[in-house]
C-alpha cells in the first residue's frame, strides 16, 4: 500500500494546475458573469486540449481524473467539465472540446438544466440508459437570477426522450463516476476556500495584530482543513478503488463517501470562508462568495449529501 | 413567572389589531427590490400611517411624541404588525431604533425639535455611519478624521457599508477629533446631512446583487459644530447609550418570520414528491424540521425572557448576549435544511416552478450576514466569555 501520489501523478496535477494558474485566473472566471455565465468556446476547447475531458478515453484513470478536476474546481472553472469528461469516450467531439456536451438527470419536483444555451449536446441520464437531446429542443424558462450566476439554470418543462445512446449499465457507471468526478471538484473548492481565507486573515487587521491571531479565526481556518483533508482521503480512496486498486469492491458506497463528504465540505468551507471575510464577505466583490455559490450547484449534482447518507444507511 | 398578557396589553392588541386590519388590505403595491426610491417613499408612508393613527415611536418617550409603550407592548406590537403582513420598519430602522433614541438621551433641545418629529412622521431617513474599512469588529479604532475649523468640523476619510446611504438625508456618524489620546476617547458623535459638498456615495453590491448599502467619502466635507451631538470627544459613550435603548425587542419581527418560515418548510416537505414518495416520508427530515422548529420555539420564550428583563430593569442579562449567536446559527441550520430539500430548485434566488424558492435562498444568505453585522459572531463569542463568564482576555 502507499496511498500517496506518484511522481507521474503528481507532476500531471501539476501541469494541470499550471495551465489553469496561466489561463483561467479568477479574473477570467469572474469575467463571465457579465455575459450571463455564457461558456467560453475557446476556453473550453484548451481544456480539451490539456486533456481534461479525454483523460480517461487517453488511457488514464480515475486516480489522474480527480487530480485533475481538484484543480478544475479550484479554480472555479464553470460548466459540464463532468458531463463532457464522461461523454468522451463515446463522442470525440467532446473529447477534444469541440463541442460542448452537457448532462441533466431528471429531478422532482421541477426538473432544471444548466448552461442549456451553451450547449452543443445534452445527455440525460435515465436509470435505464443514456439519451442525447438537441438542447435546442428543450423547453423551458431561464431563471432570471440564477445563485451561482455562472451557472445558468432553466427549469425545464419539456424533455424530449431524445436517441438511446448506451443502456442501463453505463448509466449506472456514469452517475457513480459523475459523483466521484464531482466530489473531486468540490475538495478543490474547498481548497481555493481555504487559500482565500487564510490569506485575508493572515493579511488583515483588527485590534492591532492580524485577525488570523484570534483564536476564534485560527480555528475558523482549522476546521476547514479538517474537512478538507478528510474529504481530500476519501475521495482519492473512490478514485482508487474505481480503478481497481483500491480495498473495497462496493464502488458505489465508497463513491457515495465521496460526494456525501466533498458536498457537506465544500459547503462548510464556503460559508467558513465568507465568515472569516467580515463584511468584506457579504459582498459580491469578494471571491468567497462565489466559492460557497459553487459548493451549493455541485451539492445538488449526482444527489446531494442528505440522499447519500441515507442510501449508505441503506446498504449496512 | 407568567407568560400571560395583562387586560390592558389585550385591549391594546385588539386596537392595533382593528386598525391593522382597516389599513393592509388598502396598501400599494411594494415596490421592486431595486427600487430604493420607491422603497423609500413606500416606509416613509407607512410610518406616516402609523403616525397619523397614534401608533408611531412605540418605544419612544410621550413627550417625544412617542407612545411610551412597555417592551411587552412593543412586542405586541410587533407581533401584530407581523401577522397582518403589515410592511417592516424599511429605511426608517436606523432613525426609529438607533439615532432617535440618541437623540432623546442625549442631543440640544433645537436639535431634538428639529429632528424628532420629522423622524417620527417618516420625513427623514437616517442611515449610520460608523464602520470604515480598517474599523469593523475594533469599531474604536476609527479613524475617519474631523478637524475643527471656526464653526465647522471638516471632514475626510471612508465609511463602508452603510446601510440605506444612498436614500438617507442623515447619518449618524462617528468620527476622529482626537489621535492624540486613548482610541475610545477621540470620538465624537455628529449629525452630518447626506449629500454635502465633498461627500460621494457609491453603493456596494451584496452577494446576492443587492444594493442596500454604500460606501461614504469624504473629501474636506464641512458639518457646523452645531450638529455634534453630545461633547467633542465624548462620542464612544454617546453611541454606546443606544445600547441601552436595546429592550429584547430586536429580533423580534425576524423571529416570527423564521417561525412561520420553518412551519411553511414542513408543509412543502409534504407536497414535495421524489421517486413516489414525499420528502416528509423521511424521519431523518422530518426530526431535523421538528428539531429546529422546537429550537425556534424555545428562542421565543427566551425573546421573551430577555423583553421581561429589559421591562423590569431596563437592561437585558445574559439573554440577550447569547440571543444572536444562538439565532444565527439556528437561522442558518434553517436555511441549510431547505437548501437541500428544494435541492436544485435551490439553484434559482428567485421562485422557481411553484416552488416558494426565493424565501428559503434569501432566508439562507441573510443567514449568512446575522453572524457577521452588529458584530461578528466571534466577537459575540469574545463578549460572552469575557463579560459573562468572567474569563481573561485573548488580548
Ligand atoms: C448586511 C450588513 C449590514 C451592515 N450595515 C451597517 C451599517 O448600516 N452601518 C455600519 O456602520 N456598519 C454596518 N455593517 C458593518 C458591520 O457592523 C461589520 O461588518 C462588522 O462589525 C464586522 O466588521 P468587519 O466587516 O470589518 O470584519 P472584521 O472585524 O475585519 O472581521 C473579520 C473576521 O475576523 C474576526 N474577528 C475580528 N476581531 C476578532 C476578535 N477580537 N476575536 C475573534 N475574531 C475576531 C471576525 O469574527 C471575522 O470573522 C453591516 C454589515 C453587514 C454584513
């Protein structure tokens, strides 16, 4: 056993980290939210590039995809990162971020898509198969104001049954992989929630001396690191096992691990992280914000923490 | 102990509760969210209603024109106001609750007749300026400078989120007269008219992309010493007298919409339907809603514990210290626990299919702002442990 990360594992985060570090700063994210959380297609079609989407249709693991999607969701960035990741082993276009290929699975008691006008193609994830839809075809009302305001949102009133595309079995699979790619996003959030905060608090001043001297902030702070590295084991431990190194053969439960704890983290983090900020943390200036937005979206993807806690119950 | 109404404090329920009932069905329409203008003129309309019915400054003095209600009144009285969906006090919170009572402790006859009345009628909208960039939890250290000049103080510096700065025509305002001195003991208490020349006021937007407050500057803003309220210097112990205006009664309104929000909470769990069966088919969900409507439940006993208190000694104990901290983290479990039932219905501030959306996401980010204004809930902590408790200091 040696759960740590490899060199080859660590240097592909690394470049993964680089490349996002160079192209999507917070400044490009947040520049998004003027055009109404459209995509960008360059951008996306880079991501393709980089490899984010066909890591796994290029032969790698489950293992390098949650390295990788832990940075992707460091860095914030918005849309089907996951649906396109998933879809590119059956669609090339997605692969190499040509098109961009989004996912909806049904909810009650509205059913809502997102990034729908961004979309080349949507995948809607049926217990008995996978169907893809002319996102044009779909019919429903834009939210004026969506929470994430880069992550448009419609409530969707009618979905085509749209073409089989793979039957209940991979759908199986890609709603299991779906919560382990984005529990991975959301240990990165959690880790951009942590960066932020412990720089301001490092940085400003009350009462003469820096507010990360407080106790009542350092444990703030320690709280949010706890969470995140108990999430960080987790959901390296459902990557691992997906790839059939791991130590339990029930992927399901150890991928429900993983997005019950990265969902409850990633929330903690967020609000954790506009608290440290004071005032400053209640304004939309301050990237806090943003990052608490995010965990709230990929809470309610693949089944949010509640419905996972219950259905780990279920298997005991 | 009794937690039973006088007959006096009934029948001033029923008077509200006919006058109320007269006058709501007969309000306009509330104005856009946005619209600060048109919220504006819709409070000072109601508190000219409220005037013009004898109801306006419940908790003021008679002989400032105000009712002299007791606390226990006062929380009838917004215990009624609550339940007929009568509109919230809006832009007049800090003239009504927080410069007024200034005033009457400890402001010039000229100036309480000038200014009382004309909040009283809703005339006037007060906003306060007291936190500043570099000046949130250590409020004290405050450094927005005015210097004399003859007959004026001129001022520059910064004052941050100010609440209805951009709609108010007063601020109360705190600022630097004396750097030479212990940080408490250079403040000084002004009334400074908005919209002086050398003043700029720019709204901040809210995470939720409101505007409601605004960032003050001021660039050699010239305010008579006339408009200082109380003696130069002596300004920390003005703005703290307010406090002892505080009689249980602020979270009052909130707390019964919190109530009634968590209650609501439990029927939508009932109509809200996945894979064949409702969300109430859950015990886990429905201890959680039990729970925290129990907990809302026992924080309004504690309200009125704290308005008791407050009524026979004029000060509230302990209560009122451990109030907030206990209701922020409550609001918050509230707000959490509707996220994830609307899951993602949550995703939209605004209703969404015929889902009552937009309560539980801005009832869940105010949430967010109540550990954090009027003192942060660490300092609440700090304050507790210290001056409760007894224990040292940190510092
Ligand atoms: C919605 C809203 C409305 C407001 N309206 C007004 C208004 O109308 N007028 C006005 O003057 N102000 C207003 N405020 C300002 C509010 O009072 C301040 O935000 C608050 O006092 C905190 O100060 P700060 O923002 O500078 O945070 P900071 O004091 O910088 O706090 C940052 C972090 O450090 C922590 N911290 C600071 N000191 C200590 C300590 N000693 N021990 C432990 N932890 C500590 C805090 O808990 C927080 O987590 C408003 C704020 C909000 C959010």
């Amino acid at each position: 056993m040696d759960f740590e990360l490899n060199d080859d594992e660590r240097s592909l985060q690394e470049g993964i980290r680089s490349f996002l570090t160079g192209r999507c700063t917070i400044d490009v994210v947040r520049s998004n939210e003027e055009t109404g959380g459209a995509l960008d297609r360059a951008l996306w079609q880079e991501l393709g590039a980089v490899g984010v989407f066909s890591l796994r249709a290029d032969g790698f693991g489950m293992t390098e995809s949650v390295l990788a999607f832990e940075e992707l969701g460091r860095s914030l960035v918005a849309g089907p990162l996951v649906a396109s990741h998933l879809a590119a082993t059956r669609m090339p276009a997605a692969a190499n971020g040509s098109r961009i290929v989004g996912l909806i699975e049904p909810s009650e008691p509205v059913n809502i898509a997102e990034h729908l006008a961004s979309l080349d193609d949507l995948v809607v994830v049926r217990p008995e198969g996978l169907f893809v839809v002319n996102p044009a075809e779909v019919v429903g009302v834009h939210a004026e104001r969506p929470l994430d305001a880069l992550t448009p949102i419609t409530a969707v009133s009618h979905l085509p049954q749209g073409e089989l595309i793979a039957d209940a079995a991979t759908a199986h699979i890609w709603h299991r992989d779906g919560m382990v790619l984005t529990a991975a996003l959301q240990l990165g959030l959690c880790l951009a929630s942590i960066d932020l905060a412990k720089q301001y608090a490092m940085q400003r001043e009350q009462f003469g001396r820096p507010i990360g001297s407080f106790q009542a902030v350092k444990h703030l702070l320690a709280d949010m690191l706890t969470k995140a590295e108990v999430t960080r084991a987790a959901v390296y431990a459902a990557a691992v096992n997906i790839d059939g190194r791991g130590d339990s053969t029930d992927l399901m439960q150890t991928a429900r691990m993983a997005k019950m704890l990265a969902g409850d983290s990633a929330l903690f983090c967020g609000k954790a992280g506009i608290q440290v900020h004071g005032g400053m943390g209640f304004t939309w200036e301050v990237d806090a914000q943003r990052y608490w937005k995010r965990a709230c979206v990929l809470d309610t993807h693949f089944g949010n923490s509640d419905e996972h806690a219950a259905a780990f119950s279920a298997a005991l | 102990m009794d937690l039973q109404f006088t007959d006096a404090e009934n029948s001033f329920r029923l008077k509200l509760r006919d006058w109320l009932s007269s006058v709501i069905p007969q309000l306009p329409h509330e104005p856009h969210r946005n619209d600060w203008i048109g919220r504006r003129e819709y409070d000072s309309m109601w508190q000219r209603m409220l005037f013009d019915a004898g109801f306006a400054g419940i908790n003021w003095p008679r002989e400032y024109g105000g009712l002299g209600a007791t606390p226990t009144e006062h929380l009838i009285f917004l215990e009624e106001t609550e339940r007929a969906r009568a509109p919230y006090v809006g832009q007049n919170f800090v003239g009504l609750l927080h410069a007024g009572p200034t005033l009457i402790t400890e402001a010039s006859a000229e100036q309480k007749a000038f200014h009382l009345p004309a909040i009283l009628k809703g005339e006037h909208i007060w906003c306060q300026g007291f936190s500043e960039p570099g000046a949130g939890s250590d409020l004290a250290s405050l450094s927005c400078r005015a210097i004399r000049d003859g007959d004026d103080y001129v001022i520059n510096g910064q004052k941050i989120w100010t609440s209805f700065g951009h709609t108010a025509d007063y601020c109360e305002m705190l600022v630097r007269t004396d750097t030479d001195v212990p940080k408490h003991r250079g403040i000084t208490w002004l009334i400074v008219p908005m919209g002086l020349p050398g003043m700029d006021v720019r709204p901040l937007r809210t995470l939720e992309g409101s505007t409601e407050f605004c960032e003050v500057f001021f660039d050699e803003v010239r305010v008579p010493v006339a408009n200082r309220v109380g003696d130069e210097n002596d300004g920390w112990r003005v703005a703290m007298v307010t406090l002892s205006f505080e009689r249980g009664t602020a979270f009052v309104s909130e707390m019964l919409q919190s109530m009634e929000l968590a209650r609501d909470l439990a029927q939508l769990a009932k109509r809200i339907t996945r894979n064949g069966v409702t969300a109430w088919d859950d015990a886990g969900l429905r201890r959680d809603i039990g729970r925290i409507c129990a907990e809302l439940d026992a924080l309004w006993a504690l309200t009125k514990r704290n308005i008791s208190q407050a009524q026979r000694t004029g000060l509230v104990g302990p209560g009122g210290n451990v109030f907030k901290l206990a209701y922020a983290e409550l609001r918050t479990r509230l707000g959490e626990l509707a996220m994830h039932l609307l899951d993602r219905a949550s995703l939209s501030i605004d209703d969404i299919g015929d889902l009552p959306t937009h309560a539980h996401v801005h009832g869940r980010i105010h949430a967010l702002s109540l550990g954090i204004a009027a003192g942060t809930s660490q300092v609440q902590r700090n304050i507790v442990a210290e001056r409760i408790l007894g224990l040292p200091k940190e510092r």
